[in-house]
C-alpha cells in the first residue's frame, strides 16, 4: 500500500501527546481513504498492536502473510512475538510504527478495550484493515464511529469474536430457523467470569508500584485516566476496572450471546430495553463480581418479543421445564457457560463459541435430521476470513456492520449495571430514552489530549 497524505490527517484526529501531533480533530468523512490493493496471490503485510498474550494469538495467525510489524508498550511481555517473528520492527507506539511504515496493509489489535478505538480509528484512516479483538470497543459511541468510519472507508474489517466463523453457531441458527423448538420468547446467555478472581481493594489503585522493566506505563494510558503503574492493572487485571475494561460483559459476551443475537435477528429490532435484575461487589470504579441482566427487544423480522436474560459470575439460568438435571446445558466441565434459547416446543443450547449444538433434552437429539445448511460455512479459520476480505473477497462475517450493533447491545447493559436503572436504547439513533444518567454514559471523557470523533 503507497503513502498517502492521510498519516499526519489521522494523527491529528487520534492525539496531540507527542512532538508529531498537534490539536486539530477531523471526523472519518473529511478524508478520501483508499485503502491499499493487494491481490489473492499476493501477501499483506501486516503489522500487530497488542502482542503479548491474546495478541500473539491474534498475530501468530496472520503469520503466513508478511508480519512486518509488532508493536507493545510492553517489551517483556512482548518478547515471545519478537522472538518468533524476527524479521518484524519493533515499535511501543502505534501511530509511530504507523507514520514510519506506510507499506503496512493491516493490523491486528489487541489491546486493553480502552485503547481499541483510538488504534483502530488511526488505522483505518490510514486506509488500513482490520481485526479487533471483541468487545469491539470501550462505549456504545465508539462503537457506533467505527461502524461508520468502516463504511467511510472502505476497509475490511472483523471483530475477535472467533465463534462467529464456526459452524457450530451456523448450525444454531439453522436448527431455530427450522422450527425445530417452535416459538421462542425467552433466552439465556451465562459465564463463570470474573466471579472475583480479577478484583482488588481499589484503594491500590492509587499506591502505585515500580514500573517493569521495558515498560512505557504513560503510553499503556493512553487515552485512559492517570493512575500509577500497578499489578491490579496490567497485564491482565485491567479488565474489572470500569477505566479501562467492560468487565464480564467486554470479556465474554461478545461469544456467548452471539449465537442467540444472530438467530433470534435482535440486530433487525429498532431498539431494546436492559435493566438489571441482580448485582454483586460492583463499586464505582469496579464492576460487579455477578450480575443478571435482562434485555428485551420487540417483535422483528416476523419473530414474536423475546427476553434475553444475562448471567455473570457463576449465576446461572433455571433449567427449562423438560430438561433432565443430566442434561448439560452449554459447555465446560461444569455448563459453565453457554446459551439456551427456550422455545414452546423444545430448548436448543450451544456452547461459548457456538460449539457443541444440540437440542435438549439430549434425547431429542438421537432421531433428529438436521436441516439443510442455509448459510454459506468459512473457509479456514476466522482470522483467513479476514485476510481473503483484505484481499477483496466477500466482507469478513463478523465485520463492523454485525459486530458494531451487537457491540452497542451487549455495552448498554454496563450502563445499566453502573446506573441501575432500565435503559431503553434506539438503535438509529444511537440514543437513550427519557435517562439523563445513562445517556451520559454512552461515551467517556478521553485524557491526556486524545480525541475521537465520537
């Protein structure tokens, strides 16, 4: 991908923290983004932002292209991808890497969720692709502005919700589509996380501690509110801290409630209301250590309303009437975590990642025929179903136009969480109805002279 005169535009939209930055904001329409043309044959040269832990992952899948790149503020934790992918330049800050590499063609991001917006709204003005780990962003509004910077642009993206792709979740959907559970107005979606095992006194916060070594704490900050450098936060702590993660919602509900929001068609109601109907240990500055969450949407697309009910930290569904106590609901050693639909004829349940499908009770399974496949199965892994829409083949299936709507849901319930009041969200406007509190929620204050056009 040649140059453009975009670097310095998409600089100036992102930050003014640094010698190469000044304070002008642009919004993604103001620029002509041509993203960069690569053939089928032909390799990306791709770049990584976040590299240690789920980031190697997300690299080391993209190593068949040409990875070109690595960037972490991190360098200790970063070591395992510089020392297997070499050849790649080194850099902590992203919009450097960026500025003195113009031939990248894509970039992964894995990233804290605070930080997944300000890199991915740099890239894609650059005219860059790409892979954002799930949630897809911090707030519902960042969510929104990268949908529309997406379609702005015209580069290929996909969120990390890696169940997406798989055929499990395909299948869910088929078996529902077909009738084999009837009507279905009510479903579940449950997780064992955190259920405490992240949370710390949050007076800690402000103690602070020595800075590894090979760290840049103030660009792991970013965007986010200063604190001192703390082992509550980083590497992988972060997570519970309403600063910088989405708790056990950002962490996994963009898999669980997946299969569910695809098949019931929730993405084609006009809106939907959340409020929350248990918590546990959240505080101001730390979510809950459980939660139950229930949002309901309207009728749409022909399917009747329907509840859709939320479970953290170990709380789980009742088992639905008809299904035997031996029969497993979702997945794990323990069903501890999954999904049912429940339906007027039967339940259907999966797995995190849509996988291990089936009708319960588990009996129901043994004469079933399993309906013709209506949708189209991806080839390879989720990460090549990204690659081929780089390289001008069909949008990524769980690109920004699936994954920016299901991100607005599944963050609105955080906002129910830390308000505690229902929440009634429109989807065209991106707007809450009649609640001052929560609609201030929607987006967050950036620091340290971050902007985004939000």
């Amino acid at each position: 991908m040649k140059h453009t005169d975009l670097t310095r535009r998409a600089f100036l939209a992102a930050s003014t923290t640094t010698a190469l930055l000044a304070t002008t904001t642009i919004r993604a329409n103001d620029a002509k983004v041509v993203p960069g043309k690569v053939s089928p044959n032909e390799k990306l040269n791709v770049a990584g932002i976040g590299v240690g832990g789920k980031g190697l992952t997300d690299i080391m899948n993209c190593r068949k292209e040409n990875v070109v790149a690595l960037c972490d503020v991190d360098w200790e934790r970063g070591g395992e991808a510089f020392y297997r992918l070499s050849d790649a330049k080194k850099f902590k800050d992203f919009r450097v890497m960026l500025d003195k590499m113009p031939e990248i063609d894509a970039v992964t991001i894995s990233t804290p969720d605070f930080t997944h917006a300000p890199a991915a709204y740099t890239a894609m003005m650059l005219g860059k692709h790409v892979y954002v780990q799930k949630p897809l962003t911090h707030t519902v509004a960042e969510a929104r502005m990268l949908t529309r910077v997406a379609r702005e642009t015209g580069v290929a993206t996909q969120m990390g919700n890696q169940g997406h792709s798989g055929s499990g979740t395909r299948r869910f959907c088929e078996i529902f589509w077909d009738g084999a559970i009837g009507e279905v107005r009510e479903a579940h979606a449950w997780t064992d996380r955190p259920g405490g095992r992240w949370h710390r006194d949050p007076a800690l916060l402000e103690k602070g501690e020595a800075v590894p070594k090979g760290m840049d704490w103030e660009l792991w900050l970013g965007s986010g509110p200063r604190r001192p450098y703390s082992e509550i936060l980083h590497p992988n702590k972060w997570r519970v801290w309403w600063d910088y993660g989405c708790g056990a919602l950002g962490d996994m509900a963009c898999h669980i409630m997946d299969p569910a929001y695809w098949a019931l068609k929730l993405g084609d109601a006009p809106g939907f209301t959340v409020e929350t109907m248990e918590q546990e240990g959240k505080t101001d500055v730390q979510v809950p250590t459980a939660s139950v969450l229930k949002y309901s949407f309207p009728a749409r697309s022909g399917l009747p309303p329907v509840d859709f009910f939320w479970y953290d930290g170990g709380k789980m569904p009742k088992r639905p009437e008809g299904v035997p106590k031996g029969d497993k609901m979702g997945d794990g050693r323990n069903g501890e975590n999954g999904s049912i639909l429940v339906g007027s004829e039967g339940v259907l349940t999966t797995g995190t990642y849509g996988n291990k499908t089936r009708l319960l009770p588990d009996a129901r399974m043994k004469d079933y025929t399993k309906p013709e496949e209506t949708l189209a199965r991806v080839r390879g892994s989720h990460y090549r179903n990204w690659i081929e829409a780089c390289k001008g083949g069909t949008p990524a299936c769980s690109n920004f136009s699936y994954a920016g709507p299901f991100t607005e849901m599944v963050l609105a319930g955080n906002i129910a969480l830390k308000t505690g009041t229902r929440v009634e969200y429109e989807f065209a406007s991106g707007t809450i109805k009649d609640n001052p509190a929560a609609s201030a929620l929607l987006s967050t204050e950036y620091h340290n002279g971050w902007s985004l056009p939000v």
